[in-house]
C-alpha cells in the first residue's frame, strides 16, 4: 500500500498535462504494480479479524489520494467547484480500476487509455 501512496505523492501537481500525471496513476497501480491491486481484492474476502486493518489502509490511500486533489485544484485555480472536481476524478478512477480488475479479459489497456482521456476531456476545469 506504501507503494500506492508513493505513486500518489509522485504526482507533478504543476504539470501542464494533468491528464497523463492521472493517467500514469491508474496505469502505474494497476499495470506495474497489479499484483497489488489483486491483494487488495483478496483483502476483501479477509476474515473479519483483519477488517479495521484493511479498513485503515484503505483509507491511507484515499486521503493521500484526495490530498493530492486538493493541491492540483488550488495550484490550478479550476472553476470548477472541489467537492465537484474531486468527486468526478475518483469516479473515473475507480471506474477504470473497476474495469480492468474485474472484467480484465474483456477490455484492454488501449481501451482504458482511451475511455480515461475521453472522460477526462469532458470534464471543463477553466
């Protein structure tokens, strides 16, 4: 999960193509470092001994997640409203880690590629 988080922190809030530093997120979590994300659904079959522990975790990663939101929409003074632009960011994250976690043979890195620019694209941040 240190790893995840790092891949968070490494985001370049000041990049001019804020685009791919959130795309290279989602592929970097999910393609270099897949196994994780196979843990992590494998965490959720845990017994129950081990919920606050996956609890705890998981909520590492959204925080740092949602921090590094919060400094790219200041740093980029978006019209667009926080709680609305933090919102539709982690529905197209989650929705391309739903993706290809759970219907990995039906749909493909091309494919993810392109639906995540697409979404990113309608998305009017000025």
């Amino acid at each position: 999960m240190g790893e995840v988080i790092n891949l968070i922190n490494d985001i370049d809030i000041q990049s001019k193509d804020l685009n791919e530093e959130l795309l290279s997120l989602i592929l970097n979590c999910v393609y270099d470092f897949n196994y994780l994300i196979k843990f992590y659904i494998q965490l959720s079959f845990s017994p129950s001994k081990f919920t606050k522990v996956i609890e705890t975790f998981s909520n590492k990663i959204s925080t740092a997640f949602n921090e590094k939101l919060i400094e790219i929409h200041v740093y980029h003074s978006f019209t667009l409203e926080l709680d609305d632009f933090i919102s539709y960011i982690n529905t197209i994250v989650y929705a391309s880690l739903y993706k290809i976690v759970f219907i990995q043979s039906m749909i493909g890195k091309e494919e993810i590629i392109n639906e995540f620019k697409r979404a990113l694209l309608n998305l009017k941040l000025f």
